[in-house]
C-alpha cells in the first residue's frame, strides 16, 4: 500500500504508524519532566507490553502495523549515504554546536550502533556525557559536568505519532512542533516522506521548516472535503492560514476548513482532546467545550482564503459540515468529577478502527460505559503505564490509509 488515503476519521483503517516506546523512557529523571513534557515517569517494561496488546487490537482487526523506527531505518539500508547526513542533521538538530562535540558524539554513534535500527532506536534515546568516555583532561565543562548530565535530550514523547506529522487526505504535513523538546521528532518524517519507496510521493502540505506551529493532534479529517484544525497552544493561527493555502492550491479536494478556538490549557492541549469523530453521526466531547465555540470557516478565494467568522454551539457547527445531525456523547457520561478525572486520562481521546468501532484506555470505565450505551464497539487497551504521557490511543497512532467507504 503506497501512498496516503485519510479522508475521514472513522473509516476503515487499513495501515497505521506506531513507534513502540524505548529505552528513550529510561532517561526521563524528575528533573527533566517538566521539560520534557511528562508528568511522570512510566515504568518501561509495562509501558511496551501495553503497546504491544494496542499493536495486537489493531492487527486482529485487519490493520497493517508499521513502526516509525523500522521505517526510518530501511530508508538507512536503502541509502547508506544516508547515514552520515542524518547524524551529522540530528547532531546539530539536538544542540551541539561545538566541533569537539559534535565531532566526540558523530564517532560514538557511528561506531557503536552498526546496524541502522540500533542506530535509530539510540538517536530516540538521548545520549549522557558517561557513554561518551572523553579524555577529562582536555576539557573543563566534562570535569565539572555531572558523568549522568544528558549530552542529547531523549525523545520520550515519540510515542506518540500523530503529532510530528499528519496526513491529510493523500498528503501529508511534516508539522513544526510547539516545544524545542518535540522538535526534533520531525526529522525521522522529513527522511521517510522523502525517501522511503511507500512514502516518498506524497505531497506535503507543510514543512518542518516553516516558522509557524502546528501540531497533528490539532488536525481532524471530517471528510474529503472538510478539514478541521484547532488554534491551540500548540497550534498557532498563522500556520492554518499557510496549510490552507498550500492545501487549497494543491490537488486535494478540500474546500473548506474549519479553525476550532479551543481554550489554552492543559485539558485543551490539542483540538482531539476535545472531540473526537467515532462513527457517522457521533462524537466524544469533553463536557468543557460545550456551549458557544469560535469557530473560523476558511476557504480558497483567487490566490489566498476567506475567512468567516461562525458563533454556534459544537453541535451545530459539525451537523451542518458533516451532514447529518450528531450526537455528542460527554467524557464521563456529564459526572463532572468522572469527566475531569477521566478527560486527564484521556478519556475522549478515542481511535476509530471502522464506523462506531473505537480502541480506548481501559481505565475510563465511565466513559467506556457510556460509549457502549451508545451502541459503540469498544475494544479497551491496558493503560496503567502509557496514560502517564498524557495521550490517549489516538494520539499514539498515525493513520497512514483508510478505506473510502
């Protein structure tokens, strides 16, 4: 299966992008949470068997599984001149911009991950100052440096796939993260979507090298007309205003786009933690957004957009663009104490496998209920570990190919 084809949210899923979490949780310390963006640090053992039982629902479901770091390592075999760009690239991409260092960390990674998975998986991982046995003697900021200091920050948020990049109906976009920390994660799509044989023609709607943010989990496919797109804090108005130009002067059949204001908060990280689609005429919501919603209609007109402005409630707004009347089923069933409890959990966070059939945490029990209430197939995942990201099963997949119809 060449190519891309994500028209909507909910139709048959036939290939996804996952990233197995690594060895790049073993270097969260307390001190480095906050910055990079946990709140806690999972245990990695259970954290890879839970994504294992995720990658196991998927495929007992027809879906092909492919992994960012396989895929990012055959573009290595393939081309392995290759190789020496993507260090030398990911080096100064991480921050070293010393010769000796970036000349000290180039050697030790070549030479100590030979094949180019290992070689992958270790650049996912972050590197310490311990690993890279430099002579003391020559250098006063490695006598001085704690031996356990990271040299290169891990990438902990990897697994999470549908952030770094997005694809919108046969294209993709190669997203410019919010955080330094996430910044970097968008180098292995910017190697895939150019070079690997399943991947390399897609069309690409935006670059990680545009100066504005935009983030995946801002970005909803309602059809292969609409596309919804959150201003969030992690997603800033001047990016939509550029993907909807690129978009609208492309060949793809969107015409309409819809800009959700959401609130600025850690609830409201992303436009999916919001609503999420889950069959054809449902939506999960968090309770918190229901009422009167900015929302901005944008469409092409001659060479740049047309922006208008629509106050309605969330109900309205996605009847009218999804074309039939939707029902909106509340995190925690409208308890409000179960809905923050579980909308933290990210209980509206949900991956639609096929119309009315989701992949959700098991631990929102509320809420699970609530969806089989509503005559939807839930298929729960253990979360115990996984949860302590901050993501929820959508936001650990990338889409890569849904069927039409």
């Amino acid at each position: 299966m060449a190519g891309v084809n994500v028209k909507s949210e909910i139709m048959p899923l036939k290939k996804v992008l996952l990233h197995r979490p690594g060895d790049e949780l073993l270097n969260l310390t307390p001190n480095t949470l906050e910055e990079l963006l946990f709140d806690d640090i999972p245990f990695l053992q259970v954290a890879q068997a839970e994504h294992d039982a995720f990658a196991e629902i998927l495929r007992n479901e027809g879906v092909e599984v492919v992994y960012l770091e396989d895929l990012m390592a055959e573009v290595l075999d393939l081309y392995p001149e290759l190789r020496e760009k993507f260090l030398k690239q990911f080096i100064f991409e991480a921050g070293i911009r010393t010769d000796r260092y970036q000349k000290i960390i180039y050697d030790y990674l070549n030479d100590n991950y030979v094949t180019n998975k290992e070689l992958v998986m270790k650049t996912m991982a972050g590197v310490n100052l311990q690993e890279l046995h430099t002579d003391k003697s020559n250098s006063l900021v490695d006598l001085v440096s704690d031996a356990s200091k990271l040299v290169i920050a891990p990438m902990p948020n990897l697994y999470f796939t549908r952030d770094p990049f997005a694809m919108i109906g046969n294209g993709v976009s190669i997203n410019r993260m919010y955080s330094e920390t996430r910044n970097r994660e968008t180098i292995y799509g910017e190697y895939i979507f150019k070079y690997h044989p399943d991947l390399q023609d897609v069309p690409e709607y935006y670059s990680r090298y545009n100066t504005f943010h935009i983030e995946g989990g801002d970005i909803l496919n309602i059809n292969d007309h609409v596309l919804a797109i959150g201003i969030s804090q992690r997603t800033e108005p001047d990016a939509i205003d550029q993907i909807a130009k690129n978009i609208f002067h492309s060949d793809s059949p969107i015409d309409t786009i819809l800009a959700f204001n959401i609130p600025n908060s850690r609830a409201f990280m992303h436009l999916d933690t919001v609503f999420t689609q889950i069959d054809y005429d449902k939506f999960t919501i968090h309770p918190g957004i229901m009422g009167p919603l900015t929302v901005f209609e944008i469409k092409p007109e001659g060479e740049g957009i047309k922006v208008r402005e629509i106050n309605e409630p969330l109900e309205q707004i996605l009847t009218t663009y999804v074309g039939r009347p939707v029902k909106l089923i509340p995190c925690g069933g409208g308890d409000r104490i179960a809905a923050e409890r579980e909308q933290w959990n990210d209980g509206s966070n949900t991956l639609c496998v096929r119309p009315g059939t989701v992949v959700v945490y098991q631990r929102n029990d509320v809420t699970n209920a609530v969806l089989r209430e509503a005559g939807l197939n839930v298929l729960e995942m253990p979360s115990a570990e996984l949860s302590r990201g901050r993501g929820g099963p959508r936001c650990m997949s990338m889409p890569l190919w849904r069927d039409d119809e």
